[in-house]
C-alpha cells in the first residue's frame, strides 16, 4: 500500500457505515463443546438418573436434551421447582457452544443464573418425564441409597 493511499484511508470519515459493519471474529478461536457443571441435591440427581434408567438413556444426554428443549421452547420454566435442599452432587454437561450462548444469553433476558436457569429446565423436564413414564416421584425427605453404601441397623446409629 504506497503512502498516499493509507493517509487517503486515515483521511476518510468511517462514522456513517461503523455501525453496519459485521461483527469481527474472535481473536481467538473457540472449542466447539462447552462444559457446564451444575451442583443438585442429591435426591435430584438420584431422579435424573431413575428417569433415563426407565428410558435406557444416558442421564447426561438426557439432561442434555432437556436444556436443549428449553431454549427450544424460549419460555422459563412454568412449573415450581421443588423444595430448595442442599445442592450436594454435581452434573456435568457437555454442550455445543452456540448451546451455551444462546444459554448465557436467555438468562439474561430473564435476568436469573444461566446454572439456576438450566437446573430449572431439568427439574421441569423431569417433572413431565416422571408423569410420562409413570414413576412416582420420591419422596423429599428420601435419601438415595447409593451403591456400595453399608446401611448400619437402627440400634447402633449414633
């Protein structure tokens, strides 16, 4: 580029058309899958799993599905989401990138924890999925019983 040539290009105003210009890509390149953990209470991981046991499905791929159908849908959750618990167990979940954007950017617009927002659809989800699939529900006081787990007798709990 001669010289005449970049000053004609350092001269010239760029204000009008600034605004129409595409967006620049990023610096960096980014992986395509993501990863998100979300910490649950026990009781619904242990759900999770008992619902994509009765669909032969991985739990994770269920969950999956189930942000997926959120965003899908665009709507927040409309059932209440269960009794708050100590949120004990984590998930995690692979993602398509542009999954976790349009996440990130849902909750957003709704103004709540993309984590809070992805949790809520799953509960959601499960909610319907339980009703589907005929299982009742357990109960909130129930732990799961964890595999491996020794179940010590009533009279030498301490």
């Amino acid at each position: 580029m001669t010289r005449d040539r970049r000053d004609a290009l350092l001269d010239q105003d760029w204000a009008e058309g600034w605004e129409v210009l595409p967006e620049a890509p990023a610096l960096v390149s980014r992986p395509k899958t993501a990863q998100i953990t979300l910490r649950l209470p026990s009781l619904l991981l242990a759900r999770i799993k008992r619902a994509a046991t009765a669909r032969s499905l991985p739990y994770h791929a269920l969950a999956r599905s189930w942000i997926i159908d959120g965003l899908r849908a665009g709507e927040p959750p409309t059932t209440g989401v269960g009794v708050e618990q100590p949120q004990a167990d984590q998930l995690n979940i692979k993602l398509d990138q542009n999954v976790l954007d349009q996440l990130k950017a849902r909750a957003d617009q709704l103004r709540r924890p993309y984590h809070r927002l992805a949790r809520e659809w799953i509960e959601a989800a499960l909610g319907r999925e339980e009703v589907t699939l005929g299982l009742d529900q357990m109960p909130v006081g129930q732990r799961p019983i964890r595999r491996g787990a020794r179940v010590r007798p009533a009279a030498h709990r301490g």
